[in-house]
C-alpha cells in the first residue's frame, strides 16, 4: 500500500464489536500494514471481546495473513507438479539468489516478498509465477527479472 499508513484505531471502528467480524477485521488489517503486528492482535482481541487463542487459531490457519512484515509486493512461485517439472523451484532458487530473500520473507528493504504456492490452476502456462495479482506464465528468470523492473 502507497502513502501513509491509516492508523489501527480507523480500522478497528468500521468494525462491529461482534466476533463475526474478524475475518473482515484482519484481512483490513493486513491489507493496511503488510502483517499483523502483535499489538494488531491484542486490538483485535479487545475490540472484538475474543480471546487472543481464538485469534490466534485464525491467523495462523489461513495462509492469507502473514505475522512478519510483508514486501510491497508479492512474488508467488507456483510449485504444482507441472509447474515443478517445468522448473519452479530452480525460479525460486534464482530469487533467493538474486533478491537476497528467503522464500516466506521479505527483502531486507520490503519491495518484495517470495513464496511459493502448491497451485495457481494455469498448468498449461508452467512454470507459473504470480506477481502481486498478476500471472508471468512460462516464466523463465529473465523475464521475472524483466517484470519486476517495472515494478
């Protein structure tokens, strides 16, 4: 997210004070500050009346929400079968090399964050590398490359 940051409290009270709600309130959360902080959760937790284990189950369920700070943007390297036999993992290798990140984290300077997916469903573009929503299909490093440059 570009500019300043909305504070935690501007997020909290376009939300009921209903358990209901806390899915909608972290997908808020992680989409203002990249992560949910610590200090996110025990927010949460008073402003929704929930205990932090319940929070806690959530977050940590859902691949979604991410507890370290997140890159502005997301490379996502498909790891399918297909997209595996047509070279994902040496992708993900490259990056690791290349950006200095290990798959899960961030770049020290938090331009980008590297994962890697089990699948994106485009097996007929393998290898399949997703760059914030958008798809690089039969990707090779040099066309990764060419795509993050304009970011």
């Amino acid at each position: 997210m570009k500019g300043p940051r909305p504070d935690i409290d501007n997020i909290l009270v376009r939300h009921p004070r209903h358990p209901q709600h806390l899915i909608s309130l972290l997908q808020d959360v992680q989409a203002a500050f990249t992560y949910i902080s610590p200090d996110h959760l025990n927010l949460i937790c008073d402003h929704l009346g929930v205990p932090i284990a319940k929070v806690w189950s959530v977050v940590t369920f859902y691949k979604s929400f991410s507890l370290e700070p997140r890159g502005e943007h997301e490379i996502k390297v498909c790891l399918g079968t297909t997209c595996h036999l047509k070279g994902g993992e040496r992708l993900v290798e490259c990056c690791e090399r290349d950006l200095g990140v290990e798959r899960g984290h961030a770049t020290k300077d938090f331009r980008f964050t590297l994962d890697t997916v089990k699948c994106v469903g485009a097996c007929a573009e393998a290898p399949v590398v997703m760059i914030d929503e958008n798809y690089l299909g039969r990707a090779s490093f040099g066309s990764l490359k060419k795509q993050l440059k304009k970011l």
